[in-house]
C-alpha cells in the first residue's frame, strides 16, 4: 500500500515538478498586463477612471463582464506592487528603470483612487502626491497680489479689477459663425510648428467637435491609431486667445501628441502594454498637462504669438488686429496667477473655506466673472487635487526643457522626450 502510494506520489511529482518547482522569474511585461487589466476593471467600477484605452479588445470586454470590487482591485494593486518590487535590477537598462519608476507610480496612483473610492479621505497634498507622483509647495494668495498690482497697469480704470479684465477680454470674443474656422486655424498653425520639430506619424488625425454642459473649457480624447477627438465646450462665449491655447494643448504639441507619441514609440515599438491604458488619476496626467501647457509658450514665443494673432486669427474672427499686442501681454501676465488657482483648491477641498468663498477669490485671483469661477470650481470638485498638473506641472516641465538646453532646436528636443519617453515627475526636477 505503501509503496503504491509513493510511486503514485512520485508520478504526480513527476507530471507537476518541472512547473512548480522552477517558476519563471517575474517579468514586467506580466505586471504591465496584470496592471492594465486591473487598470480596466477599476473603470468599471468608476466612470472617468480610464481616460483612454486602445489594447486588446478582449481584455475590455472581460473586464466589463466581470470587474473585481474595488477593494480587491486595491488589494491586488498592492500585490502588484510587491511583484513589481521583486523584479532583479541587476542587468537592468536606463529604459527599464524608466518603465518600473513610471509602473510604481501608475501602481501608487491607482492605490489611492482606489482608496479614495473605498471612502478613505486624504488631505489636498498627500492625495495630490498619491495620484500624481508630486507634493505640491503652495504659495499663500498673498504672493500673488503683486500680480495683481501688475495687471493693474496694464487694465486701469474703476471698478474691481476682475471686472475691467472680464470686460476687456470680451471685446475679444469670437462670433459664433466663426469660431469653427477660428479655431481650425489656429490648431493648424500649432500643427505645423510641432510638425517642424517633431516626426509624427504620417496618418494622425483628428476631429474636432463642440459640446456644452461640460465642466472642462477643452478636451482631448484619444482613440488609438494616432486618432483623437478634440471637444470644445461652448458653454461660455470663446475668445480668441483659446485658439492657440486650445490648439497647442488638446493638440500639438500637447495631448495629441504625446498620446501617438506614446503608442507609436513605446507600446509599439516596444510593445509595452501599459501604455495602452491611461488611468486619468495618475502621474501620467502631471506630464500630459504640464507639457500641453508649456507647449503654448514652446510653440509660440510671445512675438510670434502676437504676429499670428494679428496676421492670421484676428481678422479671421472680424476683430481689430491693432489689439493684439496688447491682449497677448494681458495674457500673459495672467498666467502669473496661475498657482493661485492650487492654493484656492486646496483651502476649498480641505475645508477652510467655504464654495462661496472659493469663488469669490477665484474671481479676485484668476480675475474672472462670477460664470467662470463658477464654472472653474466645479472643476475643482470633480477633478480635485487634478487642478496640480496644471500650474505646477507646467512651471516644472518649463523648468525642466528650459535648464536644459538656451535654444528653440535644444528646447524641441528635450520637451520631445518628455512626450515620447516614460516620463515620471521626478525626472522633471532632474538636472
Ligand atoms: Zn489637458
């Protein structure tokens, strides 16, 4: 009896040894793939959760007809985290490095949503460092009346401050029968100096649509196959600024670009999976919208700026192109303000201020209409610590291009590889 069991035993050995015994060592291709699929199921559970997938479509449909709950999701995240922990760096390349630091950050994030969704609540900068890989130094509102004193000159006259500039920027509001070609023109000029710079591929395209009722001002959406659709909400009146800023930001050389930068040169080209998947909570979104909105200043140098919009855009809209010059620098003074926008965010999230307060100083520190501040705290509310990647991520990927390299060819460079690279905040501070 003895002996039969034994060799039965040693059979089973036999058959399961050489599986059991010997596992192969963990890759991370297989965390990557464990991660979009968790990735998939947790924007199930969440709408908005994934911003954008373009991977095999199997895995989306297992994924909605069977997505685990939310707090398995987060206790599996953690043992991907572990995995991704274990991997040998001993042979590791500089990219592979790059792939595990952008892994652990998009593991780190999805922890935290997944957290925040379990009901945990997090204060306004740990959850900002948990999603999006940065610990946000906010400066009190105070800093920013200097800016204020600035715009002063630049807008005198009676009244409250948001008031004149309100009023003033509404001279430059494009007429809705325009504004489709408006904003085709300028998107296309923001095409053209990315395409200059930077090899995109050759059958990128896009649509572009408008919406109301959105909390967003724009957006990017991005199918897969170098395909998006750009929407623009319409909610409130368009003025002609937003031409290129929307341009360069949705588009090229922002979203639009990094995203078929990325399918092109690293889930393709490398065949890294996780990059098919974009979990809108995440440190990818610090880089997507830093770099959108630094791109603005890349691709448009003031001068130019101010030439375009008084060659091209202005009388294309029916507007005086003697104002030009002068909006532009408006302009740009008022994105001095734009950390202000963090710090009202944290005092409104965190509870020291009240909503009624948030907009009061969102129309004393942005210099807005109560609509607008209206419509910028509702913003607040939806994406919460989100509003980081702005500001913040544009003043370190500036930052960042800018230390790097004194001219325009340098500067394409670099902001190239923070599009088109696993990208993770702590390499924008690298110098
Ligand atoms: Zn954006």
């Amino acid at each position: 009896m003895l002996a039969r069991l034994l060799s039965a035993l040693a059979a089973v050995l036999l058959i399961a040894g050489p599986a059991t015994a010997v596992p192969t060592p963990d890759s991370l291709d297989r965390i990557a793939e464990d991660f979009v699929k968790l990735t998939l199921e947790a924007g199930e559970r969440e709408e908005g959760y994934v911003d954008a997938y373009y991977g095999p479509a199997e895995w989306a449909a297992a994924a909605k007809a069977a997505p685990r709950d939310q707090a398995t999701l987060r206790a599996d995240v953690r043992k991907l985290t572990v995995r991704l922990n274990g991997v040998p760096t001993t042979g590791e390349t500089p990219l592979q490095a790059r792939r595990k630091a952008f892994l652990a950050g998009q593991l780190k994030a999805a922890d935290t949503r997944l957290s925040m969704a379990l009901g945990e609540t997090f204060k306004f900068a740990d959850e900002a460092e948990g999603l999006f890989g940065v610990r946000p130094q906010l400066k009190p509102l105070s800093h920013y009346d200097a800016v204020l004193a600035r715009i002063e000159t630049l807008v005198p006259g009676e009244g409250p401050l948001w008031q004149r500039v309100d009023s003033y920027q509404n001279l430059f509001i494009i007429p809705t029968d325009r504004l489709d070609a408006v904003m085709r023109a300028g998107i296309a000029e923001c095409r053209k100096r990315t395409a200059a710079r930077i090899a995109l591929p050759t059958e990128e395209q896009f649509t572009l649509e408008f919406v109301k009722g959105k909390s967003w001002s724009g957006y990017n959406w991005y199918k897969g196959n170098a395909v998006s659709l750009i929407q623009i909400n319409t909610d409130l009146p368009i003025r002609i600024d937003r031409a290129i800023d929307l341009g360069c930001h949705e588009g090229y050389p922002g979203h639009h670009a990094l995203n078929m930068l990325l399918e092109q040169k690293l889930a393709k080209q490398q065949g890294w999976v996780e990059y098919t998947v974009y979990p809108l909570y995440s440190p990818q979104s610090f880089i997507a919208e830093g770099t959108a909105n630094y791109g603005i200043d890349l691709a448009f140098p003031e001068a130019d700026k101010v030439a375009f919009e008084r060659e091209v855009l202005f009388p294309l809209a029916g507007l005086n192109p003697a104002a030009a010059k002068d909006q532009v620098a408006l302009g740009a003074a008022l994105k001095d303000l734009a950390g202000a926008r963090l710090t009202i965010a944290q005092m409104y999230l965190d509870g020291e201020i009240d909503r009624e307060t948030a907009i009061g100083l969102v129309q004393k520190y942005q210099l807005v209409s109560r609509a607008r501040a209206e419509q910028s705290v509702r913003f607040t509310e939806t994406y919460r610590s989100y509003v980081i990647n702005y500001g913040l991520g544009e003043e370190m990927a500036k930052a960042h291009v800018e230390h790097a390299a004194p001219d325009a060819a340098g500067r394409w460079k670099v902001f190239e590889a923070l599009i088109s690279e696993p990208t993770v905040p702590a390499d924008l501070l690298r110098r």
